[in-house]
C-alpha cells in the first residue's frame, strides 16, 4: 500500500487562516522525495509560486507571497505521490481551507472512463466568467482534482458559477495539455457547479488527432500511374488535384482512387507522361479520420515512360484469411494492387461454400481497386466459406493479366449455437440514444444498438461471455460516438456507463436489463453481476 495522509494543517474546512500559513500534510510513511514535485496542485494559483518542503513524513507548502484574503484555498495532493518504494497513494487528497469566515461548497462530480494512468490523470475546471473559450493548450486551469482508481472523481469547494471541464492524462506535469502526445477528455456541455445535487459529467479519455495529414512523397510507378503517400490514413471525398509541367501543359488524370491494402496511399491513374517532363501536383481537401483537412499540397514527380506489363493481385479482402465470427449478413470485399476491369470480378471472383457451390448476388464497384459482393440471401451460421480469385480471368485497365492463376481465402461465419442477446429498457430516455456492450476479456470487440423512441432496446448476435454497458446520445447522427475535438471546438456527446457486467449465455436471451440515463447506471438483472 502507497502512504496515507494521518493528519493535516490547517485542519480541512477550517476558517480564518493567517494569510501567512504554511500548510502541512502528515503520512504515515516517508514520501519520496522525486514524486512530489508535479503532484501538488492550488488552486487559486499562488501568485509568486510555493515550494514544497519535506520533513520527515510531513510534506509542508511554503508560498512565496501570503494567500489572498477571503479566499476558499483548495491544495491537492495527487495520488502520484509515493513511498520510498515506489507505493503511490490510493487517491489523491484535497486539504481546504478559507482565508476568510465562509468556503466555497460548490462541486461537479462525474466518472471518468478509459484512464490508463491515474496517477497522471487530472480534471481541470475552468470558470466562464474567466475564461470565455478555455484552451488547456496554453490556459491554466484555476480548479483541479483527480479521479479515483476506478474513475470517480469530484471537483469540491468550487465557487458556484458555470464551468468547462476536461481532463487531461497530463504526463509532463506542467498543468498544460501536450495535443501531440497526451490524451484529453472532452465534455458534453458547460455546467453550473451549485453545492446541492451537483452536475454529473462524464468523462471519456481518447488522443485527439489535431494534425491534418503531411504528405511523404510521389513516385511514378509506370507511365500512366502515380503513387501519393501521406502519413497517415487519408479522406479523398472532396479531394481536388492537378498536374502540369513547368510549361504549364497539363497532364490528364484520368481516376484517383486510394489503395485498397494501405489507406495513406493515393493511387492517381494518368493519361501517358512524357519522357523529360517533370510534373507538379497540387491537392485540395485532403482530410483525415478526424475531420482534420488541409489544402494547397504541392509535389513535384519526374515522368517514367516505362511500360506497366504486371497485371493485378490480390492485395486485400474482407473478411480477411481465417476470419471466424463473421457476422451471416456480411459482403466480401477484395482490393487490387491496381486499377482492374470491373466487368472481369464477376466471373473471375467467386464465393463458395463448404459444398464448393458458388454462392449468388451483387456486385458493386466504390473504386476502380475494391469490388463488394453482397450475397442474395444472409449465409447460414458456422458455415464455412472459401473465396476463389481466378488470375487468367482478372486484367487490369492496361489488359494486363493478373499471374496469379489462383488465390483463395477462408472465413468461417458466427455460430448462432454459441451467440445470445441482451434486451432491456432505458429509464428516462432521451431521443437518439444508442446503447453499446463491450465484450470482456479475450478478443473484446463491441456491438451496439439504437434505442427505440420509448426506451426499448436489443443487441443481438452476441458471443457468449460478459459484457460492460454504456449509453451515449448520438446527437450528430453518425451512428458512433463522438468524443468532441478542440479545433473548432465541439463538445463530446453525452454518455452513461453501467457500473456492472451482464453475463450472455449460448441461445440465450438477456431480458429486462434496465439501463438509466443521466446518472451512472446500474444495471438490475437477475443476469448481472
């Protein structure tokens, strides 16, 4: 066990201390030295700054400046503090005080999820009348606790106004958040902090990705094909681009379309480059995953007159080789090096199933290197499926013909014997709810459902093991959850997580598992546990 606090002074809540004070905190073991430094938070910040002494097993706080009069003084003690042998405390410790005859009793409380480092972990709080549009980029916050190890966590003796709350994996230690490197949690809205039935804000830890994608380079792969690449996975749906010489003669583009096996690469099919010509690019609205887009990318390529003669392979596919628990409503997806002729993959591509009869249904062509073929009829559960690629019956656009002679891949569709549902209700709905269940354990993996406009809600197709439950309204309509973004900034979409698991059983339906929104939520089944 970390060290424990025994005693303190001021005593906690006292009123009336000298602006001169020297606080202390008692523990029950001696502190190590190198932890304490970046695990002490004031607020209000100390104008001139502290310094935090040791004596023994006391950790004493000198201020450089006395405290302002009248002044609610809240000091953390961050659960990064350790023993000599590298035992951190189990929460951190709140030691307030008032220089004045009242404190502060203002709070918000919430649950914090996915921490990796308690320890490291803080909630700030920013004050609106100070802050209009808080950055913790480059703001300090005046307000800060940290959640307890399992993700509780309350920010008390608050001034009662209206608040931004973030919390922020704040390894450096320096109170600011490093974008790059140190995951951020968004909040679903301001709050006002009040001292009866404080405001609940749940918190949900997640690395922001705030840089748009940097381009690596461009290689001229034959002479009718360029190879872009970023890096990082790009969105080419509102891409814009040209090509032209020095001379200002332009090259056609005849398709661009990213490689099925590698999303950071953008393949650009051309008509034929000149020997000698050096050709400049420029792109336009190229995004990321996260929204994030830039503009104006210029690159420069030589031309290459060398003659494509390979035709296509197989470079990627869906479900992929060995795949098990494929879902019996699933497509399959297959992606080429190269640009193929979309009129070849109907006969050159087959589904099989475990008798070796071919499988009937649609295809579907969304680039010009991804074909999708979408069985008539859902697939009979734990079957075996093969997928055959036939190479003399696949070219490329330059009629080349692919040498593979053929390729096969495997997967194995879900077994219903094995799968169960849970079904249940969400006290106090709101409109566009959607609940998620987490697997646990093993593979993990996470399945969700939209909740009906009277609360009622069912996840079927479910692996028999124990799954987690949390709620989150889908307020953009996407269908998943949003977890906010910083520029420009929008707020995370509200969430609800269960406190206990649910236990799914082979063929076998969950009912009645309540859920309730717009507090923690407690599961009551006779299946949880």
């Amino acid at each position: 066990m970390g060290p424990r606090i025994l005693r303190t002074h001021p005593d906690g809540e006292a009123f009336g201390v000298p602006t001169d004070i020297r606080p202390w905190v008692l523990l029950n073991e001696y502190p190590a030295l190198s932890s304490i430094e970046g695990s002490i938070f004031i607020s209000p910040e100390p104008e001139g700054g502290y310094r935090a002494k040791t004596k023994g097993k006391r950790i004493e706080v000198r201020f450089e400046r006395p405290l302002p009069a009248d002044r609610t003084v809240v000091i953390t003690f961050g659960s990064g503090i350790s023993d000599i042998h590298g035992n951190q405390m189990e929460a951190s410790f709140n030691l307030a005080f008032s220089t004045g005859e009242t404190i502060d009793r203002a709070a918000i409380v919430g649950k914090l999820e996915w921490i990796t480092n308690p320890a490291a972990t803080w909630i700030w709080a920013y004050p609106l009348d100070s802050f209009s549009e808080p950055d913790p980029r480059r703001d300090k916050a005046p307000f800060a606790t940290q959640p307890h190890i399992e993700g509780e966590y309350e920010l008390r003796y608050l001034p009662e106004g209206f608040y931004r709350v973030f919390a922020v994996a704040d390894a450096r230690r320096n109170r600011f958040w490093d974008s790059e490197q140190e995951a951020i949690a968004f909040p679903p809205g301001d709050v006002a902090a009040v001292q009866e039935d404080p405001p609940v804000v749940n918190l949900r830890m997640a690395l922001c990705d705030m840089k748009p994608p940097s381009l690596r380079g461009v290689q001229a792969l034959h002479r009718q094909a360029l190879r872009i690449s970023f890096d990082e996975p790009v969105d080419i749906s509102e891409l814009r681009f040209a090509a032209e010489t020095q001379k200002g003669i332009t090259l056609p583009i005849i398709d661009a379309y990213l490689n099925p096996s590698d999303s950071t690469a953008l393949l650009l099919t051309t008509a034929p480059q000149r020997e000698g010509d050096e050709y400049t690019l420029h792109l336009n609205g190229i995004a990321d995953g996260a929204g994030n887009r830039v503009d104006s990318l210029i690159a420069t390529v030589q031309a290459t007159v060398v003659t494509d003669t390979s035709g296509p392979h197989l470079s990627w596919s869906y479900p992929a080789e060995g795949e098990i628990e494929v879902d019996t409503e699933t497509d399959v997806r297959v992606g080429f090096s190269e640009a193929v002729v979309l009129t070849d993959l109907p006969r050159a591509v087959h589904l099989l199933d475990s008798t070796g009869e071919q499988v009937s249904g649609q295809w579907s062509f969304p680039t010009s290197g991804l074909g999708i073929f979408k069985p008539s009829e859902p697939l009979p559960s734990g079957a075996r499926y093969t997928v055959n690629v036939v190479g003399d019956s696949l070219r490329d656009i330059f009629a080349n013909f692919s040498r593979d002679s053929l390729v096969s891949f495997n997967f194995t569709t879900m077994d219903f014997e094995w799968l169960g549902a849970i079904t249940g209700v969400i006290r106090s709905a709101e409109e566009n709810l959607r609940v998620v269940a987490d697997r646990l354990g093993g593979t993990g993996g996470s399945w969700e459902a939209a909740a009906t406009e009277t609360g009622q809600y069912e996840i079927g197709k479910l692996p028999a093991a124990r799954y987690r439950l949390w709620l989150y309204q889908d307020r953009d309509g996407n269908g998943r959850f949003s977890p906010g973004r910083m520029d420009p900034f929008t707020f995370a979409e509200p969430f609800t997580a269960s406190r206990d698991t649910v236990r799914v059983r082979p063929r076998w339906e969950t009912e009645g598992v309540e859920l309730f929104w717009g507090q923690e939520s407690e599961i009551q089944s006779p299946n949880s546990e």
